[in-house]
C-alpha cells in the first residue's frame, strides 16, 4: 500500500475534530469538494468509510476512530521535518499562522506587519481573528502556532505571556455619559439597556457571575458577539455595549464611541499571549512570539492601548 497523502490526513483530521466538511475546508483554506475528494480518497484506500453522518454534520467510524491517533502523529511527524529543515537556514521564514482576538485586530496586525517586513522579509503572517474561545481551541489543536485572546478572571495563567490588563467597559455613543461619572458601578449597570455575548463566551458568563453575586439583574436587550453588531446597535438604537476598552481602541480615538470603565476589581480583560502545544514552533513563528510583547508595550506607550 502506498503512504498516505500528508494533505488527505490533515483533511482528515481537521474534519474529526469540527465535524464539518465546510468548517474543515474554511479552517483549511480549501474548497468543500477538495475536502471530499481527500476523504474519499483515504476511503478508498483503507478499505471503508471514515465518517457517519448526522443531523449536524459527521462522526468517525470505528475505522475514522482507529486511524485518528496515527494520522495526527503522521502530520505531526511531517510537521517536525519541516521545521528541523527551516531551522537550519540562516535567516526565518516560512508561513507563521496566529490567532487573534477580535479586539487586538485594529493595531496589532498593523505594527507587526511593519516590524516583520523591515526586519524579516521571509515570514509570511497568517491572522484569523476570533473569540477567545476559538483560538484557545485552534492553538490546542495545532490550527495556529499563537494566539491573543483575553480572561477575566485573576489567576496566573501558566505558560501565557501576559500583553495588556485593561479595563471592561461600558460602551455607548457619544454623548451618552454627559451626567455620568468617569466610572461606572457594577450594580448600576441594571439601568442600561445592555447588548451582552452569547453563551457561551467568557465575559458573558464573568458577567452573569458577578451579577449573580452582586443580587442584581441584567437588562438583557439583546445578545450579540460580533463587535461589528454590537457597535452597530450602540450607535443605531443607544443599547450599551459591554466590552474589553481594547475591542474599541480605535473608535475611541476617532470619537465615534464613548466608554465608561466597570468599577469592579475582579472584572479585568487579561489579554495574553498563548502558544500552541501541539505544533512544533518553527524559527520564523518563535521570532514572530519574541516580537509581539514589544509591540503591545509601544501601544500603551503610545496611548494607542489603555492599561488599568
């Protein structure tokens, strides 16, 4: 039997872990029917059907669940080829690929594109922007090689290399805080009519926590996690936003939005930068991870990020 095409096991496997041909093939950058084909060419290889289908999608055989764990070590073998190959060269390069939360993708991606282009030619960024959820599951599975993303609870966060701390705001349009103070009191948050995360998503249930503690409801108006929605509703119908003050840097800049942080300790937005465990860090991508701390800090030097 011939070895199997390294493209075929990572379709593979990124559709075992989605369970979606259409989300394999976005992750993949690929066309749906080029997944297929993949799949359909292992099928025919091993001698049977890798998946079930169901009402939401697909599921692996016993066959697909036989195959998984050797596939994944196949690619992960390729992988370490790769990188022992470029890591051997005199100067980085390569496809870098990073996850970056929502919020960071004004700025960010901006200064770094700059910095790689003056000092490394030869790296080539790949920025997917998402919740942090999301990237917490893409560097966990290899997807990206880093992510930024946010938490909000204290904590240590071992092995994540803390960017920023700033403030959770609440978000409005201007003019909207004339008579309000420089802050806002988290029990006073129950007069506004607020646009919260949908569930699941980690300021959505920090806030639904201390709400609870606090013994005071939220008026919900509408739940929305895109920021583009939620900017749209703030400035359309006068809802109030809540979101990290990085996630509208640079409205606040322009003036088109107004905030007022959340006077509550324990409700910061921790924006760190995480490594994935499961993909070999190439040259390139350990030279990308040493320059972005330096970036962060001269966006709050420059005013541009607001640390509380």
């Amino acid at each position: 039997m011939a070895p199997p095409n390294i493209k075929a096991l990572l379709a593979f496997t990124r559709v075992a872990a989605t369970g979606s041909l259409s989300q394999a093939a976005a992750n993949l950058g690929l066309a749906q029917s080029a997944v297929s084909r993949y799949i359909a060419q292992l099928e025919a290889q091993f001698g049977g059907p890798l998946f079930y289908r169901t009402g939401r999608g697909v599921i692996c055989t016993e066959l697909g669940n036989v195959l998984l764990g050797s596939a994944q070590d196949v690619i992960d073998a390729a992988d370490a080829l790769s990188v022992a190959a470029h890591d051997h060269a005199s100067v980085p390069s390569g496809s870098v690929s990073i996850g970056l939360l929502h919020g960071a993708a004004s700025y960010l991606p901006t200064r770094l594109y700059a910095h790689l282009r003056e000092r490394l030619p030869r790296v080539q960024l790949q920025i997917i922007e998402g919740h942090s959820g999301e990237i917490e599951e893409w560097t966990a599975s290899g997807e990206v090689s880093m992510g930024i993303l946010n938490r909000y609870r204290p904590g240590n966060w071992a092995g994540a290399h803390k960017l920023l701390a700033s403030a959770v705001c609440l978000v409005a349009r201007p003019g909207s805080f004339a008579r309000a103070p420089t802050a806002v009191r988290f029990a006073a948050l129950a007069r506004y009519p607020l646009i919260v995360p949908v569930m699941p998503n980690a300021l959505r249930l920090r806030l639904e926590e201390l709400a609870q503690r606090h013994g005071m409801p939220l008026d919900i108006a509408i739940e929305a996690s895109g920021n583009t929605t939620v900017k749209s509703l703030v400035l359309d119908h006068g809802l109030f936003g809540v979101m990290p003050q990085l996630a509208c840097a640079r409205e606040l800049r322009e003036g088109t939005l107004e905030v007022r942080p959340i006077a509550e300790r324990a409700f910061k937005a921790n924006t760190l930068l995480i490594t994935s465990t499961r993909r070999t860090m190439t040259k390139a991508a350990r030279e990308v991870m040493r320059a972005i701390p330096p970036l962060a800090r001269t966006l709050v030097r420059d005013g541009v990020w607001i640390e509380s």
